[in-house]
C-alpha cells in the first residue's frame, strides 16, 4: 500500500504546484481588471463656431433635422465642409449624398442641432 502513495507522491505535488500556479496567475489578472474601471468620460464642450466653420459657415446650411443619434444637414455646396474638422469634434461618420450631409454622432446630436439651427 505504501508503494502505491510514493508513487503517486510526485504527481500530487506537481499538481498541486500547478494548481497554485494557476490560482496567482488568475488573482493577478482580476487584480488588474479591477483596477482598469472604466472611468465616467465627460462629453466634450460643443463650440458653436468650431461647428459652423466645420460645416462651411452658416450660409452654407439650409436645414438641420436629427434622428437619434445622426444629424442630417441639407447644404448648399457640400465641398465646403471640412472633414477632418468634423471628425475632431466628435463625429463618427461622414456619409454625403448630393448637398445632403449626414454625420453620426454619439451622444449630442440633439444639442448640436439646436445649437446649429439657433445660429442660422
């Protein structure tokens, strides 16, 4: 009988070794992971002006209208918006169709509509 517990002796420390191995390296990872909560990201400030020139000025404007989280905007000459400008205020997609220009935004798209619609 004894003979058959020496035997199995390596095996068992081993994995028990192992085992406890396993068992730091998962405590490590749910240590990190609870130190990288996710942090309340505050919505940047909207500057009127930023937008405006952004769109090619309020002359260039017709109307503004929103659907959730997309602004549409009917323009007169689509080649006067500025696209790079539109993407650093937060826009995340750039979809244009004749003078009609839609731009996907998150969070304000109905706050950015107001804004435009009470500078033109």
């Amino acid at each position: 009988m004894n003979l058959i517990l020496l035997d199995l002796t390596p095996f068992i420390i081993s994995g028990s070794v192992a085992g406890g191995i396993l068992l730091l390296f998962l405590i490590y990872i749910l240590i990190k992971r609870a130190g990288h909560k996710k942090k309340k990201v505050e919505p940047p400030q909207i500057d009127d002006k930023q937008w405006l020139i952004a769109l090619g000025d309020k002359e260039n404007i017709k109307a503004v209208t929103v659907r959730g989280s997309r602004l549409s905007l009917e323009l007169v000459d689509d080649k006067k918006i500025n696209r790079e400008s539109l993407t650093s205020l937060g826009v995340k997609s750039i979809i244009t169709m004749s003078n009609k220009l839609i731009l996907v935004i998150e969070n304000q798209a109905n706050e950015i509509a107001n804004r435009i619609s009470s500078n033109l």
